[in-house]
C-alpha cells in the first residue's frame, strides 16, 4: 500500500502537542513507536499502527486502542533494532511521498536522540523526503539538494556525517558556502541564517545533517513552514 504522508510519533520528549497536532493532515497515516502511543492519545488522535515491545506502553492504554481497532506490530524485549527503528522500517515499506517524525528528541537521554537523529539514513537511502520536527526544530538528512521554507534570523546548522562532505553550495544564508568542503568534526557550518524565507542546500558528495533552528522573537509564534 502507498500513501501520501506517515507521521511516526516516537516515545521520546514532545513539549508542545498541539504544535505537533496542528502540522498533521486528516489523511496522514500515523505509527508510532511504542510508547509514543501515549502522545497520540493525548493528542487526540487515533493511530494507525503501534509499532514496539510495548515496554512503554500501559496495558489500559494498549487495550483502548485495540478496541478502537489500532493494529499493533509487537516484537521481543530483547532485539536488535530499537523501537523507532521498527516504526520506520515499517514506514518504509508503505513507500510514502514523505515521512514525519516527532517525538525524537529525547530530553533526557542523549544516545536514544543521537541514534535517532541517525535513523534520517533509511528514508534516505529509500529515496523518500523525511524530516524530524518539534516546536523549535527541522532536522533533515541531504546527499544531493534541499529547498526548506524559514524567517529572516532562523539558524541553520550543516554537520558532515561522512569523513568530508565535497562541493556543499548554499542559497538565501548569511554565509553562503559555494562549492566548499565541510569535515567530520568541524563545526565550520554552525549557526548560518536564513536571510530570506527560503535557502537551498546541495552536495556534490556526502551525507550533511541539516539542523534548523527556531530563533522566534519573544511572543512570537513558532512557524518552521515545510519541505518545498
């Protein structure tokens, strides 16, 4: 089955649920990662697929959702794959036209944020678009080009995840990068700015993790804007 969009709702930090809520489409098709469940519930949403060991997940909450009809994709304790990874494996295999992640990023628990931030390579490698957002953040894994919608002040951040990352050209940034090389371990691409509503990322060769970063003046409602 294809399907326009899946929304993976994870298990970890969501601060904001009703800027998450208010990103979603009625014909989004949601999985989430165990007990990411959880956010869905409080949400006000009804999931497609939970996906886990259910180890995050309270039997009252598992059995409303059965007699709701939710599907469930349960799996051992021990294995070899975190949650996260299943739910989006599964997302995979539905061949969207993009993936949306939330619930990502963890509060308390950097290598779950950090392997999840890792997790953006297999969309990628699927050739599905696939972003991670919360109320403050977009986080994309690029290795051609990118176009993303933002404000004037909003800080975009470039990592190379491979030993270098060759001919990275930049458009609408502060600091424009034309045909440069960014390494593994610099922070040469820290904290660019958006100095139109629109910037473009492309390399020639690489994996480059694109972080935007939400600089909102105080009062001012968060607005990412999506993938162009």
């Amino acid at each position: 089955m294809a399907c326009r969009r899946v929304v993976v709702i994870a298990n970890g930090a969501l601060n904001d649920p009703q800027f998450i809520r208010d990103q979603l489409k009625e014909d989004d098709y949601i999985i989430c990662a165990d007990g990411g469940a959880l956010h869905a519930l409080k949400m006000g949403l009804r999931p497609d697929l939970v996906v886990g060991d259910l180890d995050s997940l309270p039997a009252a909450a598992s059995g409303r959702l059965k007699e709701e009809g939710v599907k469930f994709l349960r799996f051992p304790a021990e294995k070899d794959h975190s949650d996260l990874e299943l739910a989006l494996q599964r997302a995979v295999a539905l061949t969207p036209t993009e993936i949306l992640l939330t619930g990502v990023l963890e509060g308390e628990r950097l290598e779950h944020a950090f392997g999840n931030l890792m997790l953006l390579i297999i969309p990628l490698r699927a050739g599905i678009p696939a972003q991670i957002i919360d109320e403050k953040h977009r986080i994309f894994l690029v290795d051609s080009e990118l176009t993303v919608t933002g404000r004037p002040g909003d800080y975009v951040s470039l990592f190379s995840l491979t030993a270098v990352v060759d001919n990275v050209r930049t458009e609408g940034l502060k600091y424009p990068l034309k045909g440069e090389k960014l390494y593994f371990g610099s922070t040469r691409g820290l904290s660019n700015e958006f100095i139109a509503t629109t910037a473009r990322v492309s390399v020639g060769a690489g994996l480059l993790l694109v972080i935007i970063s939400q600089n909102a003046a105080p009062g001012q409602a968060a607005n990412p804007g999506p993938v162009i």
